[in-house]
C-alpha cells in the first residue's frame, strides 16, 4: 500500500481517530501520526510482536496519541470494545494472503 496515495484517501483531519490494523514497522503509522495535531489518536494492530516493538520504538516520540495492541485485525471489534474505543475517523489494512495463510491464521 502506497504511503502517499494512502495518506491521500484518508483525508486525516486534524483531532481525528485513525487504525493501521496491520500496522508492520509504523511507516504509514508515522505518516498519520504526524497530522493528527492535538487531541489525535492513533492505534495501531499486528500480530507480530517483533514487528510491533520495532514500530513502538518509531512512534515513541508520539507518546500517548498512540496505542499499539498486539492482536489478529480479525480481533479489531474486540479491541474497540475492551478500550472503548469510538468509532474511527478512517481504517488502513493490508497484508499479504497466502492460500496457506487464508485456511489457517485470518
Ligand atoms: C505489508 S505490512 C503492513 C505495512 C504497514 N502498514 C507499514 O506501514 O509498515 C504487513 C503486516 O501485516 C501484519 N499482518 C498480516 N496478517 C495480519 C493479521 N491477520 N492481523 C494482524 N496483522 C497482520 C504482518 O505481521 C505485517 O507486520
């Protein structure tokens, strides 16, 4: 997924609420991030816990306009519940499917 043309379509309004729910290492996290402005929020989902700390480390400076959570976006209704999350600005997602993949892990 093309960071530019991404940033683009989400149109990210200043204060908004936006989901990575494969968020990988953060690249377009930090894109996003960095327009929220105050009272932004940003979460970001992945099943990898490697790759989230890596992305947990990029979006430090961020501090708590972010909150990264370690789960299948397959999970992403539970997640909103648990933290009570409102409803989101905008939604980003995306991954590679396998045929391997598609039968056993989403
Ligand atoms: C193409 S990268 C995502 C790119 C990311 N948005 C970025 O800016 O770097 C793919 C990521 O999707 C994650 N992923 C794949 N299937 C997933 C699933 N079912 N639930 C959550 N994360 C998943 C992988 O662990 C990997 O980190």
């Amino acid at each position: 997924m093309l960071v530019e043309e991404t940033i683009h379509w989400l149109a990210i309004k200043p204060g908004g609420f936006y989901v990575d729910a494969t968020v990988g290492l953060g690249g377009h996290a930090i894109e996003i991030v960095r327009r929220l402005g105050a009272g932004g929020q940003f979460v970001g989902l992945d099943r990898d816990a490697a790759a989230l700390e890596i992305a947990r480390a990029r979006l430090a400076e961020f501090g708590d306009k972010v909150t990264l959570v370690h789960a299948n976006f397959s999970q992403i209704g539970e997640v909103f519940a648990e933290r009570r999350l409102p409803p989101a600005d905008g939604v980003i997602c995306a991954w590679i499917a396998t045929p391997k993949r598609r039968q056993t892990t989403l």
